[in-house]
C-alpha cells in the first residue's frame, strides 16, 4: 500500500515523538551496509510481533538521540527502493 507524502510526514513525526528507540523503532541518522538492513528489519519486525505491534519501524534520516531529521543520501535511498520493489513482485 502506496501512502501519500502527507501521511508519511506525519508517521515519521508520530515516531519522531516517541521518547526513545524501542524493540519495534530504530532510528538511522547515517546509512548502514545492506546486510545490516536485513538483519533490523528481521529484528524489528519480531520484535513488533512479540510486543503485539502492527509493525516495525527502521527510520533513516532521523538521529537517533535528538529526533532530528538529517536526510538521506540519495544512494540509500535509491538502495531501498530497489529493496522494496523486489518484495512487492
């Protein structure tokens, strides 16, 4: 499921306003290899589950002790939307 531009800026400020990472919500001001990727995202989306969450969030461009959001590099984010294409079919 596709969301708007909209709905997107206010998930990422909805978990931008949690007052710390947990179990289900990593933020990654910097990019990480790709093997790292995979490994939080299995980790996350456990986590979710043994905690009754819908989902697990893996949130790049947002430090992870301030909330501040720093942006991408545009090779990350070309990197995970490969990513997610390849999963969708």
């Amino acid at each position: 499921m596709e969301m708007s531009q909209a709905d997107l800026v206010a998930l990422v400020d909805r978990l931008r306003s949690e007052p710390h990472e947990t179990e289900w919500l990593e933020f990654k001001g910097k990019a990480c290899a790709p093997r790292e990727i995979g490994e939080y995202f299995s980790a996350l989306s456990n986590s979710a589950a043994l905690k009754r969450k819908l989902r697990g969030y893996l949130v790049f461009g947002v430090e992870n002790g301030t909330h501040r959001v720093v942006g991408t590099p545009s090779t990350l984010t070309a990197r995970l939307t490969a990513i997610r294409h390849s999963w969708s079919g």
